[in-house]
C-alpha cells in the first residue's frame, strides 16, 4: 500500500479541477464560447448558477464547495481571468467574469 503524501502547491490546481463537477467547466466554456469578441467574454455569474440549477445542481451546493473559483484553471488554459463583485460601499452591481485572450495585446 501506497503512503499518502502532503500534496504539493503544484497539484493542488489539478486536484481541485478534479473536484468540481464537469457540467460547470461546460457552463463556463460555453458562456465564454457564445459572448467572446474580439478576445474577451463578459459572463455574468447569476447566469452560470442559472444554467447550473437547471442542470438540477444545488445555489447552496454551488458556493459552499467554490464550483465558481474557476480563475486559476483557466488562467493556466491561457486566459487572463478579472472577477468582480460589489463590495461594501461599492455601486450594486450583478457579480461578473471577465475571460481574456492572453495571447492579444489590449
């Protein structure tokens, strides 16, 4: 039998990324998919937890287990990842994504 080990800061990305369900990395992808242009996609979190839920996933479930703290995985696929959300004081705003192609200047 195989001693179990600390895991490294280097896996810790590719286990988390075996954590979380496949339907969310779809619904991320596909909302990158249907709003880039010109190398960026806008993706409104409320929209991602509404095709998730219908997909039969629990809202609680969701953001207890960070299905949503995706930035990393994809910043590692190649994106340069902004996540924004109203914080004390801040303007009420809907909390959003921003992917952006590395690869294009600004």
């Amino acid at each position: 039998m195989e001693a179990v080990r600390p895991i490294a800061p280097t896996e810790v990305l590719e286990a988390k990324i075996e954590q979380i369900p496949n339907e969310v990395l779809q619904t991320f992808n596909s909302a990158i998919a249907e709003n880039i242009h010109n190398g960026l996609a806008r993706v409104l979190q409320k929209d991602i937890v509404a095709v998730l839920e219908g997909l039969g996933m629990n809202r609680q479930e969701i953001y207890k287990r960070h299905w949503l703290d995706v930035e990393d995985m994809y910043r590692q696929a190649g994106w340069e990842v902004k996540y924004d959300s109203p914080s004390y004081g801040d303007n009420d705003f809907e909390p959003y994504f921003v992917f952006r192609d590395s690869k294009i200047g600004r």
